[in-house]
C-alpha cells in the first residue's frame, strides 16, 4: 500500500502561477502552442536537478506556525519556496536560493540521540524538525488535497463535461503530475543521488520515464537512472606531453556484470544507509536489472537502474511528442485511464500491454492522421543537427532536440474525433500480420510472430510489446471495438443524457456498457467475418512469405 501523498499549496506560489500556466486550453485550435518558446529536454533536467540540490526535505511536527517555519529556515539564507504535503506525517520541501544555505542548515542540525536504539550517523537532506518546548503551536496551513480524485469524482466531473474534448482535457488536468509533485520527484533523485555519491562521487541520478516524458500521472512510480559517464569520461581532456594516466580499476567480464555489481552496492547502501528508504529489493537478473525500493516519506515506489541511457532517450523523445501538441497528452491520459479501468494495463508484470507500449500505439496512430498529427522519428532525425548526434551503444538515437525548430501540424481534428478514431482504427487492426513503428509512421510485415509487435525506436531490432499475450491483445481488440460502437450510439451524446448518466468518455470507462448485447451480437457477425478475412490474408502472406523465400534461396 502507497501512502497517501496529499500537497498542502501556499497561496501565490510561482509553482501556482506555474500550473496555472500548463492548463490545457480546450479551445486551441490544433493543440499546438507555439507562441512560448519551449525547453529542451536537457534544459528542462538540469534546471530542474539544480533546483533539487537547493532543496531540504523536512519532517515537520503536526502542528506548526507556517510564518514561524519560515523565519526559522531563513536564518541560513533567503527561501525561494516551499510547500507541505502530508504522507503519514506532515513534510515540508523547502528550496532556497542559494545552494550553501543548505550547508548552513546541516551544520546547525545534530544527529539524534537514541534511547534503545542506535543512529547510523549520514548527513543527509532530509531532516526532522522538532519543536524545543512543547508549547502548541498553531497549524496555519492551508490544506490543498492533490491526489488524483476517486473513481466516483472522477465519473461526476466527466458527465458534467460540456463535450468529449472537455472530458479529455478534464481528465488530464486532475491527473497530470503537479508542479509540486514533479519537483518531491526530482527531490528524491536529488537525496538518492547523494548516497549513490558516497561510492561514485561524480554520479549523477536522473528521473526519467512517466515522471518527465510529460505523460506521468499522479501516484506513479519512480523510474531513476545512475548516471556514471562523468566518473567513466573523467579526463578525457588533453594533457600535454607524450603520456596519459588511467585509473586501475577491477575488470568484470561483461558490461551486464559490472551493472549488477554496481546496483548490488547501492541496493545495500540505500538499504542500510539511506534515510526513509525501505522495502529494498535487489533485482539483479532481469533484463534490465534494478533495485526496487519505497522512499517512505515522498511516498514513491522507486525504480533505480544503470546502463540504462537509451530509456532515458526514449524519455526525452515522449517528452517531445507529448510537448509539441496539447492534444496528444489528452489522447493518451484518456486511453490510459480506458486500459487501466479494463484490467488492460496492471501495476504487475505480466503478459499485459503495458503503460509505454499505449503511448508508443497512440503516437503511431497519431503520425498515420490526414495531415499527420505528430512527425515520425525518421523526419525528427532529417531536422537534426550536428550537436544532436547521438550513438548509444551502437544504435542511432539522433533526433532533434530543440521543439522549436518542429513545424506545427495543420492538422485540426477534435480529441472527440480522434478517441473514436484510434479505437476504431486499433479495433480493426491487422495485428496478425502487422507492426507498429512510430520511427517509419507506417505498418511493416512482422518479423515475427509475437501477437503484438511494436518496434522499438532505437534497438530496432527489439518488440517493446513482446511480453504481450494473444489472449490480452484479444481483449484490448474487443474491447477498442466495443468502446468505438459506445462512443458511435446517439446515447452517449452530451445533450440526450441526463447530467448523472455516464457519457462519452465516463461511458467507455464502465466494465459493462449500455446495449452491450446488441453490441456484442453485431460483433459476433464481424467477427466470424473477420476471422474470415485474417485467414485468407494470413494464407496470402504465408504463401507471400513461402514465395521471397523460395526465390531467396
Ligand atoms: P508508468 O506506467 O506510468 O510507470 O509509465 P513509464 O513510461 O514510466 O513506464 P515504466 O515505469 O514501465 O518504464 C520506464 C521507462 O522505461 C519507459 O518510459 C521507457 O522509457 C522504458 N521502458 C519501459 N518498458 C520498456 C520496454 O519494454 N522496452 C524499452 N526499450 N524501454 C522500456
Ligand atoms: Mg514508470
């Protein structure tokens, strides 16, 4: 069980006058805002790690003087803001302005002194506040709830929506990451990367997946990458003279071992040493090997893991797609609640679609719209320049990196019309003999016969999508089927409902639907048609496939 994380804001904050400024406006006309120039991936992470190394995390007492909080912290050097949120206990995350008032406060701060127990002394950024005599003190926080709202809310707020677009839109804005939250993220990296530093001083620990990509949603994980090219690169500048030094160092026999070893000790040190960090888990022989934990007091189930620059290429890539048009985060967050609310996506591994193969199918489907909505990797790449230029272990991940430099789509097509369209268009899906490549915008033969193919953009050799079950692709078939016949019934029309009727897209989200049988009746008759037709096209491509081999050989 997560601990609730609830955001108390303050009033006027710039982190207000932020997320006041990221609202979606429903009333774009094709969604992408072009007007403010927009940060780079980069920029936006090393502003944002910047941020976090002026940062504290503080344990406050429940009740506290907010004013008197402030004067108190201020004493080591001026605040640039703060806020308190609650996660079995009142916490403040308070950022100064300059980096050395955090030094000035852990000099003043002691390490407790226990009865029973023992403290294992690290000075860390997270401390506790403690009041010196218990005189009750008056709680003047104003208490902001930012979770994202319950299943019921949620469902009252989508059939109040005026349309399908303000549905979408709607949802996205209760559910998008805040400013607050983004930054206690951030933060976390910030706290983790210190005791990473204890054994590589130069590391450095990076958000990246659903927490930066732009598509991450209120409660999801925290997915971490241990950064060491600083420590690997170190003195690569020139030195005069005929000769060089190099570190001895301890050779592993593959770069796989040297990525356990190194997570096996930052597992024991996190489990050991860090504070708030519980529930370490080491798990060293996955694929992708990582070290699970929970930092208690953010309330995140982490993930940290090494060697990993290509998931943070495709985070930075997300990031681009889900900034360039206002409607793609809407599209995504609507499919995603849609797949979560059908058991299609779990927080648990498994033969389910998960959470970035949506995104990548949305993406894809929004390059084949007529004008396409987004470029496909492939056009990114032509607009590159030389400073974009990236090589990842072989594999070629250059693609631009300035959004300014991407021409807007014409394309003016409602969120309404294209919900319907992406489940019509996934709904009758050749999936059988198919891919999906978001690099090309267009459907390739599969090179083999996973049920679910999705290429991935970098490692082009490699389904994103393999772990995918053909009974959970089925299902994702029936019900993207099911969902396009709901939102085409007159019924779930705005106006020929009543306000507590789900409709349009609260309509979708139901396990049962409204005149199912009907439903299911006219998707029997299509189905048999349908499977008809898969296995004429499946014959055609055997004997297409028989015929260039033969003459291959
Ligand atoms: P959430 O479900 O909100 O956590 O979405 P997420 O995008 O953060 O997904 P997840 O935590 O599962 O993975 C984190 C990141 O790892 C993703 O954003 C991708 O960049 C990368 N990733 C996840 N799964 C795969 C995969 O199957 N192949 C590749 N190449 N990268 C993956
Ligand atoms: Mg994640």
């Amino acid at each position: 069980q997560r601990p609730i994380l609830r955001l108390l804001s303050c009033p006027g904050t710039v982190a207000e006058d932020l997320r006041r400024d990221e609202q979606p406006s429903g009333s774009v006309e094709t969604g992408f805002e072009d007007k403010i120039p927009r940060k780079r991936f980069s920029e936006m992470q090393n502003e944002r790690r910047e941020q976090a190394q002026r940062t504290v995390l503080i344990r406050c007492p429940e009740k506290i003087s907010e004013k008197k909080f402030l004067k108190y912290l201020s004493q080591h050097g001026p605040i640039n803001n703060h806020f308190f949120y609650e996660s079995f206990g009142l916490y403040a995350v308070v950022e100064f302005c300059r980096k050395e008032s955090v030094g000035s406060l852990q000099n003043g701060t002691r390490t407790p002194s226990m009865a029973m127990e023992t403290a294992i002394p690290f000075r860390s950024r997270f401390l506790s506040l403690k009041l010196k005599n218990q005189t009750s003190e008056q709680s003047c926080i104003q208490s902001s709830d930012q979770l994202p709202p319950s299943n019921r809310k949620l469902f009252e707020i989508l059939c109040y929506a005026e349309s399908i677009d303000d549905q979408l839109n709607t949802l996205l804005k209760e559910f998008q990451l805040t400013e607050e939250n983004t930054k206690l993220r951030y933060l976390t990296c910030s706290l983790i990367e210190d005791i990473a530093a204890a054994y590589f001083p130069d590391c450095v620990v990076r958000p990246f997946g659903s927490s930066v990509n732009t598509f991450g949603k209120l409660g999801c994980d925290l997915d971490m990458f241990l950064d060491l090219d600083e420590t690997r690169n170190l003195s690569t500048h020139k030195t005069s003279g005929n000769f060089l030094t190099e570190f001895q160092v301890k050779n592993v026999p593959s770069e796989r071992i040297a990525t356990q070893k190194i997570l096996s000790v930052i597992g024991e040190c996190l489990d050991h040493f860090g504070p708030g960090c519980v529930g370490v888990q080491k798990i060293l022989n996955a694929r992708c090997p990582l070290v699970r934990f929970s930092h208690q007091a953010s309330g995140f189930q982490c993930d940290l893991t090494t060697n990993n620059r290509i998931a943070l290429t495709s985070s930075e890539l997300l990031y681009i797609y889900g900034t360039l048009d206002s409607r793609v985060r809407a599209l995504v967050f609507g499919i995603r609640c849609w797949a979560r609310a059908h058991s299609l996506t779990s927080s648990i591994p498994g033969a389910w679609i998960t959470n970035f193969s949506l995104t990548m199918m949305v993406i894809f489907f929004l390059q084949r719209r007529s004008p396409p909505i987004l470029p496909t990797l492939d056009s990114l790449k032509t607009l590159a320049d030389a400073e974009d230029k990236c090589i990842i272990e072989g594999n070629n991940c250059t693609f631009v990196r300035d959004l300014n430099r991407i021409k807007p789509s014409g394309n003016t097509e409602t969120l309404e019309l294209l919900l319907k369209e992406f489940f019509e268009y996934f709904g009758n899906f050749a999936f059988n003999k198919n891919s999906i490549n978001i690099r090309q915008g267009r459907e390739q033969n599969k090179p083999d016969s996973s049920p679910l193919y999705i290429q991935n953009p970098f490692e082009t050799s490699l389904n994103i999508s393999k772990n995918v079950s053909q009974s959970q692709l089925q299902k994702f078939v029936d019900l993207a089927q099911e969902s396009a016949w709901v939102l085409q019934q007159k019924d779930t029309d705005r106006l020929s409902v009543s306000n507590n009727q789900p409709w349009g897209l609260a309509a979708i989200l139901l396990p049962t639907v409204p005149n199912r049988r009907s439903f299911t009746k006219k998707k029997r008759k299509r189905s048999a048609n349908e499977s008809v037709r898969n296995l004429l096209e499946s014959l055609k491509s055997n004997r297409t496939a028989n015929f260039t081999e033969t003459n291959e050989k």
